[in-house]
C-alpha cells in the first residue's frame, strides 16, 4: 500500500495545475460536459475551397470485405487492426465487450477512408460512413471519446473534401449534421487533462472542422483549434525538431499532422491558416531532420520509449509528403548538432538528448541520452535510460524491444521494463518507475553530454540518477567508444549496489554464441561475424523477444552481462 501512494505522489507531484483542475471538471461535471456537447447548433453547411484535398496515402487499407458467392455479393463487414481481425456484424460491434478498447478505437477512427487504395472502395465507404452515422448515437460509446473524435473528424474532412466529391454530388445533409455534432462534442472535451499528442490531435481536428463548415459554430471551433495549434506546436517541438515525448514513432504521427495542416492551408485558401503555414514548414523540417536521424538504414525508426512499426508513417512516407509540400531537409536544423570526427558522423539532438553516428556503408548507432519525456505527461514513456540501437551494413543488430500492446497488464509493463532495453538494470529495479500502463512515478535524469574524437575513433558518454532512489543511491554511468570496426560499450557503477546487469538484445535475424563467459560471437543473416569480449562480467543467453508490430511477438536472444566489478566493458568487433 505504501509502496502505491509512494508512486501516485511521485507520478501527480509533476502534473501541471491545469491537468488536475481538468480532470476534476471532466470527473465531476459530466452533466454539464454532457449539455455543451449537445447545445444546439445553426445551420449546417460547407465551406467553399480553392482545390480538393489530394495528400498522399501512407496507411494500408484495414476493411476487408470478401464476396460470399461467385455473382460478386458484398460479404460481412470484416477488419484487421493491430494484427487482429473482427466483424462488424451488428451495430453492437462498434463497442464489442470481447475486442480491447484500442481495437475498437481504430474501428471508430474510419482511417480506410484514406488509406492506401481508399479510391477503389467509393461504395463501401459511403456505406461505412452512414453506418457510423446511424449506429453511433452522440455520446454513445467509444466513437464519441475525444481522441477517437479528433481522428475520425480529420479522415471525414479530408474524403468529403477529395477528388470523389468535386462532381457537383451534393453531401448528404445527415453527414454535415453529425459532422457538426461531432464537432461540438470534441469543444466540450478538449483534452487539457492529458495535454501532449492528445491535445494537438484536438486542436488539429476542430481546426480542420472550423475550416470545412462554415458559419458561427464553425468560426468557433476554428478558433479554439487554431489557439491550441497556437500554443502546442512550440511546446511539443523541441528546437532540435525532435517532439518532447521522445517517441520516434508519435513524432512520425506528430509531423504527418503538421504537412496535413499546411497542405490544409493550401486547400482552403483561407488566410488564417496560411499566415500560419510558413511556420508550419519550418517545423515540419527540423521534424524531418530529427526523424531522419533516428531512423535506422532500412528506414524505419529506432525503439525509444512506445515505438513499433506499422502505426505513424515511415521516413520515406513523410519524405515524399513534404517533398508535394515543397519542404526540404533544412541547412541549419537548430539544436540538431552535425559534426565529423574521423570516419563518422556525429548528430546530436541537443534538446530531445538522442545521438545518432553513422559510418560506412548502412551501419549507424542510436543512442539514448534523453530525459523519458516531459515531467506532466510521459505516458509513452520507458524505463529505457542510456539505451542504444545498432545497425551494421544495413541490418538492425541491436535492438530494443519495441511494443505489441497497450493496456495495463505485465506484458505491458515488460515491454516499458529496462530489463527489455539494451541497457543496464541494478538491483532488478527499473531505471524509471514506470507502472499502470501509462505512469510513471520517478524518473531518471541525464547527465552532461560528451563527444570526444579521439584519432579516428569517437567518444560518447553520458550517465543518468534513476537509480539514486535505491539505498546504494548508484549513479550509471556508460560511453560508447566507436574505433576500429568495433563498438567498446564500457559501464560503471557509482554507488552500492548487490547485483547489476548490463542487456543486449539481438534483432531476431541475428543468432548468438558463447565460447565461455567472457567470449562469444554474433552472426548475422549474411554470414557476417561480430567477435565478442567481456571485461568486469559473466555473459549468459537468455530468451527474449522483439515486438515490431501491434500484436506481434519475435524470438530473439539476448546477451547478459552480469558485473562482476563496479565498472564493466562489452566489445563488439566486426571486419
């Protein structure tokens, strides 16, 4: 019991005022959210354009709709979401008691509405829209939540306002209408209790609601969009371009967002959102920039914190969105610091805390010096402190382990576990105190950066107090030494402590072998081999498992390292 309130206070102590006195209101005032969400509204109608919505589609369909007979009859209503598959039978399925809460969000979003394909099936989506419409009572259920609001409203606009509509076809007035009211009902639930991606996919979906319809109430939701924009595109995007919730995969979603908003502008015409546009480009460059550096060479992005393939778009995807939108890699990314030291290239996320070193031909480091996020709200945050990833001549070799669920159970809080990262767990206790799926309690800080050249070789070093909170009060400490076609990562200890361990997980392609405690080798698919050697530890093998996707599980193995002495080095030596 001490131990629970320990970790309430330490995860609400962080929280901003705002939060609290949100959460309260949305707790204790539900009637009254309830009655704004359902205020009448004036007459319902669209606004004229200057061209039609034509972004490019990263998305893959997730509708499956097979034939049942061999005349072409419609079959059932059947999706694929996270690696799972269901029926929408009934009306009673878009709130299915057997299906996960995150699964009947993607039900509700309606994101086949432009995903890849989406202008070969007019007929069932027209259907699934009034489907939507007529089986989704307002406020019933989870279609009428703000964040699956916030998604749903942005895919409507954006096929109600593309090609298909442009022949003069008049939308039906029950579509506008629940348009609107869905409209109305995200108004009355901005998520200022959550704040971070939440709040922005608000603010970004009644901004494109505002702009579609037009009149009073649309004035008005442009309004309230446009001041959140207004206030969270500096908040969120840190001067190195990197998001502050230091997820790859949310900053993917997040820049996604930011070219559907300028090319929005574009569309529109209207000048409250052009005047905005150009600050838009500057920060969906440095975003560019950012999510390029922490990509790996196959071109998807590293595991930090909640991160897996397959949910926000790849580096190509945004490339190509911001090359329709005339937006480039910038000269000058800010705090994203480039410099050459010998034989690599050395990126540093100054204000995000991430490293990215790149040499040879497809082999690059990711290296985590970063905070877990910002203090009131690292829901997606992992115990992944000093963590790294290494690719080697275009394969991943070194891998966290990514994520194939949300929710609250130990499979969850696995995945957020050090224990589950490429990085060193004292005492069996994670570096952050992450919990109940989306907590976390206390946190670890980072110390100063250092990047050293050193000849042809590099230095990289960092250290973080996550585990102060224990009696040894330890302090990890870890460089990483890149010189002669090897990787020395040397770790150490300040502190007491009774037992450490210092993790390696391989990508599943890769296999693993020990000569003896101190001595092994990796081989990759190609037949390539890494020597090993240990000094101050005991390695072993262990199972484990990588989670590229929603849904799925790969076996790997992972090298542990067991200190036998306060400081310890594993190298990695390839030719």
């Amino acid at each position: 019991m001490l131990l629970r309130y320990s970790r309430l206070f330490h995860t609400v102590r962080y929280l901003k005022p705002g939060q609290i006195g949100w959460r309260l209101y949305y707790r204790l005032l539900r009637g009254r959210v309830r009655r704004q969400a359902m205020a009448p509204l004036g007459p319902v109608e669209r606004r004229q354009w200057v061209g039609a919505w034509s972004a490019p589609a990263w998305m893959s369909a997730g509708l499956i709709r097979e034939e049942t007979s061999g005349e072409g009859e419609p079959g059932e209503w059947e999706f694929e979401f996270l690696g799972e598959r269901g029926g929408l039978a009934s009306a009673d399925d878009w709130n299915h008691p057997g299906k996960s809460k995150l699964w009947l969000y993607n039900l509700h979003y309606l994101d086949d509405l432009c995903a890849q394909g989406a202008q070969t099936r007019p007929a069932e989506h027209r259907e699934l829209v009034a489907r939507w419409i007529n089986e989704n009572p307002p406020l019933a259920g989870n279609g009428w939540e703000p964040y699956t609001l916030s998604l749903r409203l942005v895919n409507l606009v954006k096929w109600l306002s593309g090609e298909p509509w442009q022949g003069g076809e008049p939308i039906p007035q029950a579509w506008l209408d629940s348009l609107a009211r869905q409209a109305q009902a995200l108004s009355a639930q901005r998520e200022y209790h959550i704040l971070a991606n939440h709040l922005f996919a608000n603010g970004k979906a009644l901004t494109f609601a505002g702009v579609f319809l037009q009149g009073e109430d649309a004035e008005r939701w442009l309004r309230q969009g446009l001041a959140i924009l207004d206030a969270e595109v500096p908040e969120q995007f840190l001067d190195d371009g990197g998001h502050f919730e230091r997820s790859p995969m949310y900053h993917a979603t997040l820049i996604w967002d930011l070219a559907d908003l300028i090319h929005l502008a574009e569309c529109s015409g209207l000048a409250e959102l052009r005047q905005r546009a150009e600050g838009w480009r500057e920060t969906l460059a440095r975003g560019l920039a950012w999510l390029e550096m922490m990509s790996h060479p196959d071109g998807d992005v590293g595991f930090f914190n909640d991160a897996t393939f397959g949910i926000a778009p790849a580096l190509a995807d945004v490339k190509g969105y911001a090359d329709c939108l005339g937006v480039q890699l910038p000269a000058d990314s800010g705090r994203l610091v480039a410099r050459q030291a010998g034989d690599y290239r050395v990126r540093h996320a100054v204000s995000s805390g991430y490293v990215g070193v790149e040499w040879g031909q497809g082999s690059r480091a990711l290296l985590d010096l970063a905070p877990v996020g910002p203090d009131y709200q690292p829901g997606h945050a992992h115990a992944d402190s000093l963590s790294f990833e290494l690719s080697l001549f275009g394969q991943r070799v070194l891998v966290n382990s990514g994520i194939s669920r949300y929710g609250e159970d130990a499979e969850r809080h696995r995945q957020r576990s050090t224990a589950a990262h490429n990085t060193v767990v004292v005492d069996g206790e994670n570096s952050s105190e992450v919990w109940a799926g989306f907590r976390v309690a206390r946190r670890a800080r980072p110390g100063p950066v250092g990047i050293d050249a050193e000849g042809a070789g590099l230095r990289v070093s960092g250290s973080h107090d996550g585990y102060r909170r224990l009696p040894g009060k330890v302090i990890h400490h870890r460089e990483w030494c890149f010189q002669d076609e090897g990787l020395v990562v040397e770790d150490r200890l300040e502190g007491r402590f009774s037992r450490a361990e210092a993790r390696f997980h391989c990508h599943p392609a890769v296999s693993l072998a020990l000569q003896d405690g101190r001595r092994g080798e990796l081989t990759l698919p190609d037949g390539r081999r890494l020597l090993l050697a240990i000094e101050g530890g005991e390695a072993r093998v262990e199972s484990a498992s990588w989670h590229p996707r929603f849904g799925e599980s790969q076996p790997s193995q992972c090298l542990v390292v067991a200190f036998t002495a306060a400081a310890c080095s594993t190298a990695f030596r390839w030719a």
